[in-house]
C-alpha cells in the first residue's frame, strides 16, 4: 500500500503490520471521474480503501430527492456499513475525479475487524466522527436563514477538501449548483441569491466547479 493512504484518518489509526494484513486480503481497483462504486439499495458488501482520488456519498430523501452527505478523500474507507450488517447499501458513491482504491471482501473485511483489535478501534473512531458530523450538519443546514444556511455548508466544503492558498481557501466543489441547494433544503433560486450575496460581499468568488473563499473569518461569522 502506497504512503499517500496515509493521509486519512481510518489509515492513520492503523499500525504497519495491520495496514499490511489489508494489502494481503485486498485487490486493486481503479474508478474513472463519474464512476458508481456502489448503488444505495444494492447488496453488494465490499469494502474500499481509497488509494488516491476523491467520492461523494449520496442518500436519497424520502421525497425523492438525491442529497450529498459527504465526501471522502485518500485514505478513508467506504462500504464498511454493508459488510458489518449485511443489509443493502445505505448510499451511492460516486467518483469526482480518477480513483485509485482497494477491494476487501466484505466476509474478509469482518473476519479482520474481529481479529485485528487496532482495525476495529480505528473503524469506531471513523464511524463516532461521522455521526458527529451528520448530527452537525442537520442542525446547522435544518435552521436559519438561507445566508446562514449557505455559508454553514460552504464552511463544511472547505473542511472536507478545500486547500489553503494563503489567507484563502480554495474549493473544487463536488456537486451542481442543484444539488447544493437540495443538500442545503432549499430552492435552486434561494441558494443562488444567498451565494449571490456573498459574491457581492467580497467573501467568496465562484467559476465552474470552483469556489474561492477570501474571507473566511466573515463566512464563518455569518454561518455561526
């Protein structure tokens, strides 16, 4: 397994002979931008460790709608949830860009989890962050104005992958202006006008799939 694993936090909390006994149990895969790595509803339980390359995880409402709940980056597993319960999956994944992973059976991936005690701690560190994080979002996305609304999700982008440039943050947003919105729950118009407004303000600048923020300070104020 290559060093660039070691960027995220379930590799990090594994030990050498543990990131090893994965290598072994695993074969590797490759996903081009755009690519399903799994379907919510499916029954497939394999286990990905992501190499390189980014996904984002999409569930679906009970409307109909089709909402981003997260993003995952080198270094961070996915499809753990169907091997441990042996129900269908419980989102899609999707690949943003060219996505290098590693495949574990999902009979495999348990039988580790119950016989490699550092794997299974650092799955339960991985899944308490992510519900902290779900419990985050429906608050601050579930309340408040649309500005409000708006910038607690930007602020959420630039902790799952923006890169600092400086005093700036800079973003490849993972979804369309749509999907924002519906991940927000709010219109398509709504959110347009409040991203609008922070345009206007000098705190962010927009292009196609790229966000800027220049006041991260103000952001996080009006977000608060």
């Amino acid at each position: 397994m290559d060093a660039a694993m070691k960027a995220g936090g379930f590799w990090t909390g594994l030990d050498t002979a543990t990131h090893s006994r994965l290598a072994e149990s695993g074969r590797p895969r490759r996903f081009r931008r755009g690519q399903t790595l799994c379907r919510e509803g499916d029954r497939s339980r394999a286990v990905l460790l992501l190499r390189s390359g980014h996904v984002r995880i999409l569930s679906s409402t009970s409307d109909g709608r089709e909402v981003i709940v997260g993003v995952r980056g080198e270094g961070d597993v996915v499809g753990e949830l169907a091997a441990i319960d042996a129900l269908p999956r419980s989102a899609t994944v999707e690949a943003l860009d060219d996505v290098d992973a590693l495949e574990i059976s999902g009979s495999t991936f348990v039988h580790l989890c119950r016989t490699q005690p550092r794997l299974s701690w650092a799955l339960v560190l991985v899944l308490s962050a992510r519900l902290r994080d779900v419990g985050k979002q429906r608050l601050e996305l579930g309340s408040g104005t649309a500005l409000r609304r708006v910038a607690a999700q930007l602020m959420q982008l630039a902790v799952q992958h923006g890169l600092r440039n400086g005093d700036e943050v800079e973003i490849a947003v993972p979804a369309t202006q749509a999907e924002l919105a519906m991940t927000a729950a709010m219109s398509r118009e709504s959110w347009a006008r409040a991203t609008r407004e922070l345009r206007q303000a000098g705190v962010i600048s927009t292009g196609r799939r790229q966000l800027t923020i220049h006041r991260l300070a103000e952001l996080r104020r009006l977000a608060s």
